[in-house]
C-alpha cells in the first residue's frame, strides 16, 4: 500500500475530526462513541486510530484544532495596528466566528459549549482553553492600549477590565447564538453602541 503523502495524511486527520465534530454535534460527548466516529468517517478502526489512541485523544484534538484555527482568523483583527473602534471590532469578531463555526453538518458554537461543559471535569482541557481565552485577552488587552493612544477610549480606562468585558460579550455571544437564538453580528454592535455615553451628553 502507497504511503500517504503529508497533505494527505492533514486531510485524513480533518476528515476524521469533522467525523467527530459531527457525531458530538449530534449525541453530545459522552453519548459519542470512537465506533461512532470510524463510522461516521467511513475509514477503518485502524486508519481512525492510526491518528487518536481514544476518544479523550480525539477531542483534545478537535478543540485544539478548532481554537487555533479561529485564533488564526481574529489575529489580523487583533493585531492590528489600528483596530476597529471597540463596538465594530466586535461585530467584526461575531461575524467571523459565524463564519469560521457554521459547517456542513454541524456547527462548532454548540460543540464549543459541549466542550467547555467538559472542561469542567478534565483538567488537560481547562488548560487547553485557558491558553486560548488568555491569548485572546492579551489581544484585547493590545487594543485597548492603541485605542487609548489614538484617543478612542479614555487613557485612564482600566485596561484588564476592560479586556475581560469584552472577552466575555464574545462568549455570551456564543452561548446566546448557540443555545438562545435571536442575535447576530449587527445586533451585538448595535446593542454595545447603544451602552456607550451619548457625546452630546
């Protein structure tokens, strides 16, 4: 048999998470099996296993993937040396989490609460998340120093509250899209405009 090429072995492995991602969108993690998985992959037990000893192995994977994978799309956003104003930003990061979760078949927003549900019991992926959510926080925390220098915010604003306000309108956002319903992008702009001083006031 011919050896897989490395572009081959990085689209077997997706196709085996989107396999999982699929299956836990479906029956939740713990309902989830790995036979679950190989079937819904279509691969053989030694092909699916070849890439995750287990199902713990499977889901550390998954949601490594899918966060870098979403770190990757907020970083030029982020970054940048001249962010969006605060409310734009955040319509701007929902807008691309909508895009980055909605997949053919399932939707990462619902497996994400799945998983931080499951963080709560496994230690390795609190560790895993907490990486994650601190990067995004120190990325905000980098926006709020450019905001202030270039005048948008207050210089005396208080940066970590800050940061962690806006991390957390981000998870909320997830967690009312995912489980609630009636909120989108615009909605979430609008509603953080709307919370900011009136300047004629």
């Amino acid at each position: 048999m011919a050896k897989l090429s490395e572009e081959q072995k990085l689209a077997r492995r997706l196709q085996i998470l989107n396999a999982g991602w699929r299956c836990f969108d479906r029956n939740g993690l713990h309902a989830t099996r790995m036979d679950d998985i190989i079937a819904e992959a279509g691969l053989s037990a030694g092909a699916v296993y070849s890439y995750f000893k287990n199902k713990d192995d499977l889901v550390q994977a998954a949601l490594t993937t899918s966060m870098t994978g979403l770190a990757e799309r907020l970083r030029p956003m982020l970054e940048s040396d001249n962010p969006a104003p605060p409310a734009v930003l955040l319509e701007d990061i929902a807008s691309a989490i909508e895009a980055f979760t909605k997949r053919d078949g399932f939707d990462l927003k619902r497996i994400a609460l799945l998983g931080w549900a499951e963080s709560q019991r496994d230690e390795k992926l609190k560790g895993i998340m907490r990486a994650f959510y601190d990067a995004f926080l120190a990325q905000f925390m980098g926006c709020i120093a450019r905001w202030k220098a270039a005048g948008v915010l207050n210089g005396s604003a208080d940066t970590e509250p800050l940061a962690r306000a806006l991390l957390a309108l981000l998870l909320g956002y997830t967690v009312q899209a995912a489980v609630v319903g009636g909120i989108n992008p615009s909605i979430l702009r609008q509603g953080v405009e709307e919370l900011a001083p009136s300047r004629a006031s």
